[in-house]
C-alpha cells in the first residue's frame, strides 16, 4: 500500500509540474505584452531607445530596419527613432498574436506622435516643413505598412 501511494504522490507531482510551466508561460507572455505596450506607448522614445540599445528585455524583437524605404533622415530631420520604435511595434505584436486592424492603427498613430515630437525640437519654420514630412511618413505607412502583402513579406 506504502508503493502505491508513492507511486500515486508522484504521479501528482509529475501531472502539477506539467502544468507549471504552461502557467508560467502564460504569465510571462502577458508579462512581456505589458512591457510592449509601456515601451510603446508610455515611455518617452530616449527611453524606448536606452532599452533597445540594451535589448531589454531579451525576448522580445528588437530588430529593425529605420524607415524602411524611406530616408531616415528627410531633409535633415531625424525621424530614424521613431521608424525603429514604429518597426518594434509592429514585429512584436504580429508575434504576440495581437496585430489587428485596431492595434494596427494605434500603433502608426504612436508614430506620427512621436514623429511631431521629433519635429517639434525644431525652430518655427523648420517645424511646420519637418510636420508636413511627418504626415507623408504617417500616410505611406497608413497606405502600405501592415497589412500590404509586399510589406508583410518584408516583415515590415
């Protein structure tokens, strides 16, 4: 009887370490969905790039490619920040099962806002130019960021 509750009590254990891990999975995957979004959406874009300089934290993708086939540097204005945390968006909500059309539109509307910023640290003039390309940006990837086959293919 003594062997049979042994065997009884490890089969428990066996069966509850299984579903440990599948618990703790789902934990971190919302875990690292919150830290997307605050990276995205909640911290200024200094210190989204501090975080990508490190790549932290590891799992998540922090690849990018600037603008993509657009100049990351328009007329002088720096808009390469904002295309990498644009592409950072992107990647790591189609990887995490969560780009759609809504998410999709949130995250292109986190960059023309962080494009206008960028923008805004120039002097009158130069600003209203640098906000004008702004919109361009914002547009094309409107047009053709996303969901546009070429551009999904590209993993854009």
């Amino acid at each position: 009887m003594k062997h049979v509750a042994t065997v009884c009590f490890t089969l428990l254990l066996s069966c509850s370490a299984f579903s440990l891990p599948r618990t703790s999975l789902t934990a971190r995957q919302a875990n690292l969905e919150q830290v997307t979004d605050m990276l995205l959406f909640d911290v200024s874009l200094a210190t989204f790039e501090a975080r990508d300089a490190a790549e932290n934290p590891p799992e998540l993708i922090w690849e990018d490619n600037g603008c993509t086939f657009a100049p990351d540097n328009p007329l002088g204005f720096d808009f390469f920040e904002a295309c990498d945390r644009h592409d950072f968006g992107y990647r790591n909500y189609k990887a995490q099962g969560r780009f759609t059309a809504t998410n999709r539109e949130r995250i292109d509307q986190n960059f023309l806002k962080d494009l206008n910023n960028q923008c805004e640290k120039e002097g009158f003039i130069a600003e209203t130019i640098c906000k004008g390309l702004a919109d361009v940006y914002y547009e094309a990837v409107r047009a053709f960021g996303g969901n546009n086959t070429l551009f999904t293919q590209l993993d854009v």
